[in-house]
C-alpha cells in the first residue's frame, strides 16, 4: 500500500531522515511515534507530497508519485485522505462545505444527496449536527479536529493519513475516534497511517509502531518494542503513561 | 476501483415488499441509485424485506442510502427489515445509523432577501455597521487616551526601544518611497499646470500654483496616503497576528496593557513621524516642480525661487504640516483598532487590515475636507 524506501529528508540545514524504510500493508493501521521535534510530522508531509524528499523513493499505492503526471497524481490524491493537526479546514467554508469540496471536485453528485453524506460523515465524526452551518472559527479545536477528519473520510478514501487526530480531544472523543476507525477499517478495509502521542490509541487501533529514532524508523509490535532496549523506547513505553495504558489491558 | 455496478430490483407480491440490493454500493453509483430510491414506491405492502446479501462493497454514501431508505419507509408506517447484511458491513452501517443522524436538511446559510430586497438590505446592514464602527472607534480613541494621559504622568511606562523601532519603521523607511512619489507629483503637477497657464501667457504662475498645491494640500496628503498604505496596514496585520496566536491575551494576564504596549508606540511614532515625512514630501514635490520648470518652461531655478518667496506668505507651510498629526493619530488609531478586533481567525486579518486601510484613507480625506472649511472660514 505504501512503501518507503532510502528516504532522506532535510529541513533546513537539519537532517531529519536518513535511510529511512516503512512498508504498510492494506488493512493495516500503523502509528508513529518519536520525540517532539525528530520530525514524525515531516514524514507523514514528505510521503503526501508536501514536502521534496532530498534522496529515496516513495511508492503509494504501488505507484512511485515522483514520477506521476499532474491527472494521474490527482487521481491518487483522491484515494487517500489527510487529516492535519488542526483540521486545516477552509476558514471561507461553512463544516458541510468544507466536506462537500472532494466530492465536489471529483464527482457531479445532485445537492441533496452531497449534503446528507455531509450530515452522515458529521454525524459520523461525533460532531452535533448544527455544526454543519458553522464557519471554523465558531468551532473549538477538538470540533475543527473533527470536522477536518469528516473531510478527511468525505469520498471514503482506502488510504488515511492522520497527524495527531486525538490531540486535543477528550478521552471519551478520543475513545470514540478509536472506534470509528477501526469500524471503518471492518468496513471499508482503510489502511492508515498516523502520527500520535496517544498511547492508548497506539495500544487500541495500532497493528504496528514505528517509532523515530536516529533518522530511522524502528517498527514492531507494541509487545517487540517494549523489549528494545533503546533508552527513549524504555523510557517511553515503560515511563508512568506508558504502563498506565498498557495495565488496563489486563485489568 | 473496479466498476462493478450496483443493483437494486424489487420484487412485489400483495402483502410484502424485497428490495434485492446487490453489487457495489459506493459513491460512483450513488447518483443512479439516490433517484431510484427517492422515487420508490412500495404501495401499500405493509412488510418491507431489504436484502443485502448480494452487496460485495459499500461505502458510507452506500450505507446511507441503505439507512435512509429504511427510515422512510419506517415514517411511511410499514415494517421493515434488514437481513442478510454481509458481517463486513456491519459495523459500517451501524456507524452509518446513529441517532445522532436526524436526517434534517442542512440549512446552508443564505440571506432571507432576494433580488432589490437584498440589495436594500445590504445597504442598511453596512449603513449600521459603519455608524457602531464610528462610534467604537471613538470609544478606542477615549481608551487611548486615558491610557496615554495615564504613561504621561509616569513617562518610565512608555516603551523606548519599541517607540524608537517603530520610528523607523513608519518613518525612515518609508523616506525612499514618499520622496520619489511626490517628486514625480511634482513635475505632474508643474507638466500640467504650466500647459494650462500657458494659454493666458501665465506660465510664471506655475511656481504659485505648485508652492500653494505642494505644500497646503499635495504634500500633505500624498504622504499620509502612502503612509495609510505602508503603515496602517502594518499596524493591522501585526496586531492581527499577534491576537490569532493568543499573543494579546498572553499580555493581558501577564499584567501588560495592550493599548500601552502595541498601540502607544505606534501611535506616537507616528505622530512624530508623519510631519517630517511631510517635510520631506513638500521639498521633494517642490524639487520635482522646479526642475520641471526648468526644463519644460526655461524658468532657472533662482527666478523659481524669487518666485515661489513672493507667491507664499510665512503661513503656508505650516498650513500644510500642520494637518500631518491629525492624520497620523488616525491612521494609528484605525490600524491598531482593527487591529485588535481581528477573532482567533487568520481569514480575519487579511479582511480587517482591507478595511483598516479603506476606513483611515475616507477619514484622512473627510478630514482634509474639513481643513479646508474651517480655513475658508478663516480666510487663510
């Protein structure tokens, strides 16, 4: 689904990726973790195009985006969805609005049935549903966190990336966002890929942890990582949060 | 994506109903199936069977339509049942069919008014926003100065290195601009006013009338636009920002005055600032008007001066400057103003520093305008 191979990437004068490998099977749900700072967010950036990758090659869906023509991008473009640390939604656009833009651009649907799959996925990311006619700046950040992943999810894309998505929201929201992606998952058969510092998502939703460390990814199960014996990894898993989330497993 | 197609067929018997849905329920089918749908009739069968166990994929538009269908028919009053729904698809519909999902139009938000009825409307609404804007703008200017009457009487409170930095910024940099624009002004107004005068064998009186316009009016007014322009903006747009990252309420409960700390330098920058720059201004145009006499009228530059000594009395200088405060504190004051009044939202700097601009360039001229009738008045 998505492969990275030899990448390296700088911002700056700063080397943030050397090397770097990640494979991401379809149906998996991989997170990505590291210290503020190593450049998790650069990643998931780079690998959507955002960002020019000094060096290495990136594969989305098989196919390699460097070397795709501006219809053919567009058309990958559609079959992944993007969800930015605080929503990005567009501030002109009321919350319907916002999600009606990629079913806009890419298929002519009548304007009531794009407006019920606009309620649907509102209704869907947990949002009241007066929020649809809300212009972004009425809406509290974990409200935009939100409605930016109603976008996100607007043409039901089989690839997802999400930076952050619980930060910021309330652990029942963030418990409930945990749910819906993995109903999703069942559903739809997603793969995702995220960046977080919630361990309890990691613990929940995650197949697989990547973690950032030295400009390379180290990935495993969360049970693998938990016997590296890399100091930030130990500290990581093993510090007071780490075992809190980790013990409601048993309990 | 494959381009399986969806399919739905009803079969009818007198009690009961069975939608047979099949094939790939996804979003590149909704638009064929959302107009079969809304236009299903079931009669008067009082059990409906949807039987989805020919699905082979769906997708929330599909699985909406699935759960819409059952509401309506549920409304209608006849009995309906699902079966058959492949287990991947569970979750998704139930997620899909959420209370939270009331299946009310969304009402995107338009005007009540259409037509003349709108355009009246949007006249009145601006004619009332424009009045409270006025009337908050003078309440800002009395908060202004009750906060600067109050760093009067303790002077330590006023910020020496961000009065001395925005000095420079209103005012030194903006030498380079102000002073090639008036000089072209200048020869403009020497071009034009000599081409005219000319006529009447008159063309000595070019000097007259470029003295009088430069410096009571052109001079003046030149610069406090191209100021409203450079600087009023700025003051919007640096306020703006730092009131969308929380910087200003950061201030606040650190105990800082936001009117002491971002408005009184700016303001008082500006008002030192703007009469120099209109100094500048006036020997730049008047610079520009010479060498185009000069040049254009073979008026040497000692008889322009004789010249514009005779056509000027001690006053009209500083008929001019005299102007340059006034306009300075507005321009200070609309920028900052809106300035503060911009939300936690970017969107909203780039539209109040427009209006910043817009408002201090209509009370600039208004002002000018008055200038001149209260000198009417007086004669001069």
């Amino acid at each position: 689904m998505l492969r990275i191979r030899n990448l390296k990437t700088r911002l700056g004068t700063k080397t943030l990726h050397r090397n770097l490998d990640l494979d991401i099977m379809p149906g998996e749900i991989v997170g990505v973790v590291g210290g503020s700072g190593t450049g998790k967010s650069v990643l998931l950036r780079t690998v959507v195009g955002l960002y020019e990758p000094l060096r290495g090659k990136i594969e989305v869906f098989g196919q390699d985006l460097s070397e795709l023509d501006a219809e053919a991008r567009r058309k990958v473009e559609a079959r992944w969805g993007v969800l930015f640390q605080d929503g990005a939604l567009f501030s002109s656009l009321t919350v319907a609005q916002n999600i009606e833009v990629p079913l806009r651009e890419t298929m002519a649907l009548p304007p009531r049935l794009m407006d019920e799959i606009a309620a649907v996925k509102i209704a869907m990311v947990g949002l009241p549903a007066d929020a649809a006619v809300k212009f972004p700046s009425e809406l509290s950040g974990g409200m935009r966190k939100r409605a930016g992943l109603a976008r996100a999810l607007a043409l039901d894309p089989p690839l997802l990336f999400l930076d952050e998505p619980t930060a910021g929201l309330d652990p029942i929201a963030a418990a409930a966002f945990d749910t819906l992606i993995l109903d999703l998952r069942k559903s739809l058969g997603l793969t995702v890929f995220l960046v977080t510092h919630d361990l309890d998502t990691l613990r929940t939703i995650c197949d697989r942890i990547a973690v950032l460390i030295d400009k390379r990814l180290r990935i495993g199960t969360m049970t693998e990582l938990m016997d590296d014996p890399h100091p930030w990894i130990q500290s990581y898993f093993h510090g007071p949060r780490g075992r809190a989330a980790l013990e409601k497993d048993h309990g | 994506m494959p381009a399986d197609r969806a399919l739905l067929e009803i079969d009818r018997t007198d009690e009961a109903v069975v939608l047979r849905a099949g094939g790939s329920w996804r979003i590149a089918s909704a638009v064929d199936l959302d107009a079969r749908l809304r236009k299903l009739d079931v009669g008067s069968a009082r059990d409906v069977t949807i039987d989805l166990s020919g699905i082979e994929a769906m997708d929330t538009a599909g699985a909406w339509l699935v759960v819409r269908t059952k509401r309506a028919l549920v409304a209608q009053g006849h009995e309906v049942r699902l079966v058959e729904l492949p287990p991947a698809f569970e979750p998704l519909l139930a997620q899909v069919d959420s209370d939270a999902l009331d299946g009310k139009p969304i009402r995107h938000p338009h005007s009540r008014f259409h037509g003349f009825a709108a355009f009246l409307n949007v006249i009145g609404l601006e004619f009332v926003k424009a009045l409270a804007r006025g009337r908050d703008l003078v309440g800002f200017m009395g908060l202004v100065s009750v906060v600067g009457l109050r760093t009067l009487r303790s002077p330590r409170r006023l910020r020496l290195p961000a009065l001395i930095s925005q000095m420079e910024r209103t005012g030194v940099t903006a030498l380079p601009i102000v002073g090639l624009l008036s000089f072209l002004i200048g020869i403009v107004f020497a071009y034009q006013g000599a081409d005219q005068l000319r006529r009447f064998g008159a063309e000595i009186y070019t000097v007259n009338l470029l003295g009088i316009g430069v410096l009571r009016e052109l001079g003046v007014l030149m610069t406090a636009i191209i100021v409203a322009g450079r600087s009023g903006s700025a003051f919007t747009a640096e306020i703006g920002a730092m009131k969308v990252n929380e910087e200003v309420d950061a201030m606040r409960t650190l105990g800082l005055d936001p009117i002491e700390v971002l408005v009184l330098p700016r303001l008082l920058a500006l008002t030192l600032m703007l009469p120099l720059l209109v100094f500048f201004a006036n020997f730049m145009g008047l610079l520009g008007g010479a060498l185009m006499s000069w040049g254009a009228l073979g008026i040497p530059i000692p008889a322009f001066l004789r010249q514009l000594q005779s056509a000027l009395f001690g006053w009209t200088f500083w008929l001019g400057v005299m102007k340059a405060p006034f306009f300075a504190v507005i321009i200070a004051l609309t920028g900052c103003y809106e300035g503060l009044r911009v939300s936690r939202s970017a969107e909203s700097v780039g539209r109040l520093t427009t209006t910043a601009v817009v408002e201090s360039l209509f009370l600039v001229i208004l002002v000018d305008a008055c200038f001149s009738l209260l000198f009417a008045a007086l004669h001069i």
